[in-house]
C-alpha cells in the first residue's frame, strides 16, 4: 500500500518557477510578456526571514501559478557561505542591483518593477 502511495504521488507535479539573475534578460522578458517583475534581495544561506519568505510563500502553489502568468522573477542572492559563493560575474550584477534598488541592504526585500 504504501508502495502505491509513493508511486502515485509521483505523478502529481507541482507548477515550477524560475527566478531569473540577470535584470536585463528579465527586463526583456517582462517587455516581451507585458509582465511585471518581482525582484528579491535575498541571503538564502544566511537570512531566516529570506528563507521563510521562499519556503512558505515564493514556492507555494498560489504564489506560483500567479507568478506564471503575471511576473518575471528576478534573484539578487547574497550568500555568506564559501560552499555556495556565487560566480564573480554573478556578485557584480547583484551589487549593480543593490546599488540601485537596495542601497541600505535590507533582507529580505522585494520590489515590483514595471
């Protein structure tokens, strides 16, 4: 029975998002879609409150089924572990971010951009 149920549940497949880490790309995207943008100032190894925010509401099905048809998501993670340092290229286009949208470095903050 429990074999059953396992094998079933597999079959259930919960609507996926991307978040996007280059605002330009998603600036195209969102133009091209006539989509808003959510971006998210995120310490995904670090911040609890950032965490939470991706665990109980950026990954539920809600917010999920409404990004897909309304949003462009866009990620500006600042790590502090070594394991999940991010790519030189990468931290550049979040600082630029930050430089812009999140002077004060606030955690977790989230904005719409049209």
């Amino acid at each position: 029975m429990r074999f059953l149920l396992i094998s079933l549940l597999s079959f259930i497949t919960l609507p996926s998002i991307t978040w996007q880490t280059d605002i330009v790309k998603a600036e195209q995207s969102a133009r091209e879609e006539h989509k808003f943008i959510i971006l998210n100032f995120s310490g995904s190894d670090w911040c609890g409150p950032c965490i939470r925010l991706h665990k109980e509401i950026f990954n539920s099905e809600i917010f999920t089924n409404y990004a897909n048809e309304h949003l462009v998501l866009l990620n500006a993670d600042f790590p502090r572990s070594k394991k999940n340092q991010l790519s030189t290229e990468q931290q550049k286009k979040n600082d630029e971010m930050a430089d812009v949208y999140n002077k004060n470095g606030v955690f977790p903050l989230t904005l719409l951009l049209q």
